[in-house]
C-alpha cells in the first residue's frame, strides 16, 4: 500500500506548491513538464525508476487539478464579485444569527460546485437545509476582502460572500430530500444537549466535542482551553471516531470483518457529515475507513498509507483546503504520533516491565509529544505562542474528554426516547465537563504556562530545539542518555531565553508598544514593573486584540495590568476586554462617565465585577503614578452625541518625553482639548481615529508638535489612514509609522537619553 502513500503524498505537496506558490500560469507548463519527465523516467534502469514515475504522475495531476479546479470552479464565481443582481440560493446547513441578522452557507442556482456565504436578516433562523432563498444580493469576492488576502472561506470551500439587498423570496427546495439527514440530524442533536445541559460552558462544551460546534463557549473558556492546550479535544476527530469503531465493534463482533465494514462505513460517512465534514473529522473517517476495509482485500492497515489517502482525498474535493489551519495542524499532529509516538513510548519503557499506571503516563505523554513535534511550529507560526503545559493538561484531561464523549453521546440519543434516563445519565458528563475547564483554568493561570513570540528571541530557542533533538536522534549509537541531555540543555535554555525576553523590555525607563490588532487599538505603556493599557478593541475578525495584549503583557512578565483605560464604547477599542480580562489581574478599569445605547458600558462594569476590578469614572484630569513616569487622563471634552466626542484622552510623561493618545476624537473636540490642557512638547502622537480625515487637525499638531505619530489602523472600508490626514502630519515635520505596514510600533525612552527616539 505504501505505493498509494506515494502517489497521495506526490499529489497533496502538488497541491500545497499550487496553492502557496504565487499565480497560476505556471501550473499548466508545470504539470506538462511532470509528465514528460515521467515518460522520460520510463527509460531509465536505476532501482527507482517506479517510486519517480509514480511520484512524478501525482505531480502532474496535482498541478492539472489545481489549475483545472480554480478555472471551473472558482473563476465562474470570482466573475459575479463586484455586481448586484438576483440570486437564487439553496441553503446547506441552519443559519446562525450575527450582529446585524444571521448568516448561512449556500450554493447558488447554476454554480452546483462553489459555496458562497448568504448575509440576510433574521427570518433565516427559521429556514431549513434545502430550502431556497431568491434575493437581489450584492457579491464579494470571499478571497480577498478589502487589501487582505483571506483562506478563511476559501479553505471550505466558500468562494463568494452575498449581501442582502432586496425582499428575500423563500421556497421549499429540496428540504424534505435525504441528502439534509446528516445536518437536520445534528441540529436534533444540539438541540437535545441545550436541553440537558443548558445554554452555559457545559453544554457549550457537549455541542463542540459531540457535533464540533464550538461557538457557544464563553471567552474565558476557550482562553482557558486555548491556554492550557486542550483546545483540540473539541476538534471532532480521530478519538471521536475511534469510540464509534469500538462501539462498532462492539455490536458486531471484532471478527466479523464485512459485517464491521458493512455498519462503520456507513456510520463514519454519516458522522462526517453531521458534524460539518472538518479536516480532522474527514482525515479520522478516511484513515478509519481503511483500516477497517483493509483486511477485506487481504492487506494489512498502513498508518502513513491512510494519511496520505485521507489527505489527497481531502484536496481532490477542495485544493484550497491546503491553506486551511485546521487540516495543516491535524494532519501535522497525525504524522507526528506516527513517526515518533511508538519509539518514544519504547524508549520511555526501556524494555523494562513496568505498572499499569507508568504505561499510562508513558503512553499518554508520548502521544502528546509526538502530536506536538510538528504542530508546535505551525501553532507558532499562526498563533504566535508556545503551550509548555500541553502534556501535562492532556495526561489530566483526556481520559475525562472520552467519557464526556462516550457519556455524553449515550446520553443525548437517550433523550430521544427516554428523557428521564437521559437526564440521570447527563449527570456524569456534566461533572467531568467541570473538571476539565476547572483544571484548564488553573493550568492558564500558572506562570509561564505557555510562552509567546511576542518574546523575540523565542523563535530561535524554537529552532535550537529542533537541532538539537535533531542531533540527538541522528546519534544512534549513543546512549540513551543523550536525550534527557538534549532535554536539560533545552530546559535551561529556555529559562535563558524567557528572562532575557523580559529584561528586553524593562532595560529603559519608559516602553511604548502600539499593539497591531488591526483596525482597532491597544496601546501598552510599561515603566518600572507597572503597566498600563489604553483600549482594546478590534473591527477585523482575524485579530483578537484581547489575546494579542494578553500575550505581550504574558512576555514582558507583567503579573497584573495596574491601569486598563478605554477611551470610549465604540467596539474597535473595547471588544478584546473579556478576553483580556480573562488571561490577565487589571486592579483598576477607568471608563468615560458617559450614556452609552449599545449597552457596552454595562458589559464592561459586568466584566470587571466578575473578574474583580475596581471601576473609576474619569469626570477631571488624574494623574496617576507607573514607575518612572505619570499618566495624565483628561476627562472628555466634546459636546456631541457620537461617542468618539465624548471619549478620554491620554498622556504618557517621562522626562522630557510625552507622548499623546486621544482616541477617535474628532477635529473640533481636539481643538478643545488643545485648549483645555497644556498638549506642548510631546514627542509622540498616537494618530486620533486611525488616520482619518476628520481627525489628527492641524490645529492639534499645531499645539503638540509631534516629532513622531503612529497609525493604528488594519484592513478598512472607511480609507484610514486618508491622504488628508497623512498630509497634515507630514506638513507638520512628524515621522509616521503604521501598524498595518510595520506591526506592532515599540518606543523606547530613557529620562537621561538626549537622543530622543
């Protein structure tokens, strides 16, 4: 079989080179230069003639496919992007309601192939898969919104976004057809696990390892799984899989091999289905699948043949899946416990006899370790930290996260006959759910739980590990030793590189950092073991302004944020508090004592009572102390209704060095500002309102004379930072820098340097 694990993994690097190597001219030429070289590989006598001809066949598909795929697929949908007009639309699955109405996964009439994602207004809630929507919609390209390139809907497969515009016409479809079963059925399911757990973190947590649904978790719990590690026991997968093969098993007879065959396919098929399809729920089935259908054709299960078939298979469906994280990751995790898990659980063992709880730890850490050999650079790459209490959360939590599954299923089918037994059953699952959040909570607590690469140095301890580990593989004939040698070397290593981390930032009297959160704001001020924070928010979904502040402060070795101040409600500069809240102690939250109709204020006085910190009206200017310089809050000075007219202001002074923040303040309420307080002599000028044209007046530079301004600004539909206001502060001498080039802005400053920035 390993002939099959050749030819998949030829086609799926293909793949990935097709999709991550830029344009797509060179794809055709590509795959025809595959195929002559396999004709001419047919010539040749070397001993691997077959492994080239196969691997090189793969490739030439992969690169017909991909091109192929993009131009009858992708191309006919990307043409209707930038139009308005009437479509007729077929939903896939239930609409889940947003902000302004709910939204829902569709195919539209005449492009059977591509998906697009419907925005329309709350009556979706009470439509059915199958069913037909005909609305003048305005189309968008799903690949790319506004300058970013996405994957996010592309890598399911998603290549247009339809914007309601009209009277929306609804019709039965094909609601009542088979093809829906899988998806009404996990609706049913859901719905009987709100029912026996409730709407709050348990049940929440029952739906996303059940069905793979984890959109009801609260911040804090996905921070506290994220953070402990454990995020992944609620990607339905191969431990979810598995338990329907036991059961599988358990009701045919293990040696019944058609009669096994003949129930799990079927079954892993349905599941797949019902739960979404995911990348790890597909790869789990397919490699299950083979397993179970190997001995039927006399051969023997081969992991590494399964992965690769489960991967092709996932790419001849969607190339773009390629781009998707989440297949990245459990195909990464999946390879790694098959190339490293059983030597390792070997090597833990010795050859020795040992107890049934060492065997256990033995496996579970192994099993950890070699999930975490490949994800660990990905999970950096994407998200930027680094988990050192995974192993240890997994050995806690998994065995519990099996019987919530086991459980937890058998309770919810239980339901539909027999509520009464369910709910007595619903007992079990709902304590163990407890348990592991309660110990991903104190587990995300601990110092030093995970690391970031807001750390810059973090990054080459990464790949000092790697080659490490690495020469102490390739030294085969050596003792065994050499391994718990590697360990200590890098353990004290990175004790190194964490303190080093930290002193970076506390080398100068005051540190600046304007964080990237993309269109939004988060601005952390650090002098002498006391920290401070101005807003946390961002409009772009992809940032998540709370986790990006909690990691920098998590790197700098700030225990507890002293002053958290939000300039106004608009959620641009708030919508990250919860999580925020949720990683890191803040002592005192200080607010504008103004009326807000969105009801933001109250969900910040809310949050901060839950995560106990005291709440501060700001009505005068305070000053408050932070090491070896003060913060001067001015209270807001505008007259308008818009919530960026009555926002706070903020100043930074150490020294000779200022530096300004005003929020989204509008022209007129700056100039008020200018005339209220003394703005004279500051050095840095955090840009009002993300460079927009009606903030940043010259009237304020005229005041503040900036020798620097920084742009907080992201992907936007509003034109931030406009060319009005770039011109101003370049007219006014002023240095710019901005996030959404250069990242996260950090300045440094030092009472005795005289060089300025």
């Amino acid at each position: 079989m390993r002939k099959l694990a050749l030819f998949a993994g030829a086609f799926a690097l293909g793949i990935f080179l097709a999709q991550y190597l830029p344009g797509t001219a060179w794809q055709i030429p590509a795959a025809a230069g595959c195929f002559a070289a396999a004709l001419l590989a047919l010539a040749l006598p070397s001993p691997g003639r077959r492994r080239g001809l196969i691997a090189l066949c793969a490739l030439s598909m992969a690169f017909g496919w991909n091109w192929l795929y993009i131009r009858q697929v992708q191309a006919p949908l990307e043409a209707l992007a930038g139009t308005e007009q009437v479509v007729t639309m077929t939903l896939c699955d239930y609409a889940v309601p947003t902000d302004y109405g709910a939204k829902v996964t569709v195919r539209l009439a005449g492009y059977p192939l591509g998906r697009a994602v419907y925005y329309g207004n709350e009556t979706l809630l009470d439509l059915r898969p199958g069913q037909t929507v005909t609305d003048l919609a305005a189309l968008s390209s799903a690949a790319r919104i506004r300058d970013d390139d996405i994957t996010t809907f592309t890598s399911k497969g998603v290549f247009l976004l339809a914007y309601n515009r009209g009277e929306p016409e609804v019709g039965e479809g094909t609601m009542d057809s088979p093809r829906w079963w899988p998806v009404r059925a996990g609706e049913a399911l859901r719905r009987q696990i709100s029912a026996l757990w409730g709407q709050g973190d348990t049940g929440a947590f029952l739906t996303a390892i059940l069905t793979g649904d984890k959109s009801g978790l609260s911040e804090a719990a996905s921070s506290d799984l994220s953070e402990a590690g454990l995020y992944h026991i609620l990607a339905v997968s191969g431990l979810h899989c598995g338990f329907l093969l036991a059961l599988a098993e358990l009701l045919t007879g293990r040696h019944r091999r058609r009669l096994l065959a003949a129930v799990t396919l079927p079954a892993l098929v349905f599941y797949a289905l019902l739960t979404g399809a995911s990348p790890s729920v597909v790869r789990a089935c397919v490699m299950l699948s083979l397993l179970v259908a190997a001995p039927l054709f006399r051969r023997e299960g081969d992991g590494i043949t399964s992965l690769c078939a489960a991967l092709m298979g996932i790419l001849l469906v969607n190339p773009f899946a390629a781009a998707s994280i989440s297949l990245q990751l459990s195909f990464a995790a999946m390879a790694g416990i098959l190339a490293v898990t059983g030597r390792l659980y070997r090597l833990l063992l010795g050859g020795k006899r040992r107890g049934r709880v060492f065997r256990f730890t033995a496996a579970s850490f192994s099993a950890s370790l070699g999930a975490l050999m490949f994800t660990v650079p990905l999970s950096a790459g994407y998200f930027g930290y680094l988990v050192l209490v995974s192993p240890l959360s997994n050995l806690l939590c998994l065995w519990a996260a099996s019987l919530v599954f086991i459980m937890g299923l058998t309770a919810a089918v239980l339901a539909f006959v027999c509520p009464a037994a369910a709910a007595i059953l619903a007992l079990a699952p709902r304590v163990l759910v407890w348990y592991i959040l309660s110990v991903a909570r104190f587990l995300a607590g601990l110092p030093y739980h995970a690391l970031y690469l807001a750390n810059p140095y973090l990054k080459y301890w990464l790949g000092y590990v790697y080659v490490l580990f690495g020469a102490a593989w390739a030294m085969r004939s050596g003792p065994k030793r050499r391994y718990a040698a590697a360990a200590a070397l890098a353990a004290v290593s990175l004790a190194a590189t964490v303190k080093l981390g930290e002193a970076s930032y506390h080398v100068n009297d005051l540190e600046a950092l304007v964080l990237d959160v993309g269109q939004g704001q988060s601005v952390l001020l650090a002098s002498e073991g006391m920290y401070a924070l101005a807003d946390c928010g961002s409009s772009n979904s992809w940032y998540s302004a709370g986790g990006i502040a909690g990691d920098y402060l998590a790197s700098i070795g700030c225990r507890k944020l002293d002053y958290l101040l939000l300039t106004h409600y608009d959620a641009d500069h708030v919508n990250g508090l919860e999580e925020l809240l949720s990683r890191v102690a803040v002592d005192t939250l200080y607010l504008p004592d103004t009326e807000d109709d969105s009801g933001t204020r109250t969900w910040a006085e809310a949050l901060a009572a839950e995560h106990g910190t005291a709440v501060r009206y700001v009505t005068a200017a305070q000053t408050l102390p932070l090491g070896a310089a003060e913060l001067t809050v001015y209270p807001p000075v505008g007259t308008g209704e818009d919530d960026n007219e009555r926002g706070l202001s903020l100043r930074a002074d150490c020294g000779d060095f200022a530096l300004l923040l005003t929020g989204d303040m509008s022209a007129a309420a700056e100039q008020r500002l200018a005339e209220a307080y003394d703005l004279s002599g500051t050095d840095v000028l955090v840009a009002g309102h993300h460079g927009s044209k009606y903030s940043t007046s010259a009237e304020l530079l005229e005041a503040a004379q900036p020798e620097v301004a920084v742009i907080s600004v992201g992907s936007n539909s509003y034109g931030h930072p406009s060319t009005e206001a770039l011109r101003r502060l370049t007219a006014a001498g002023a240095a710019i820098c901005r996030t959404d080039l250069q990242g996260t802005v950090r300045i440094s400053w030092n009472r005795g340097d005289d060089h300025g920035l």
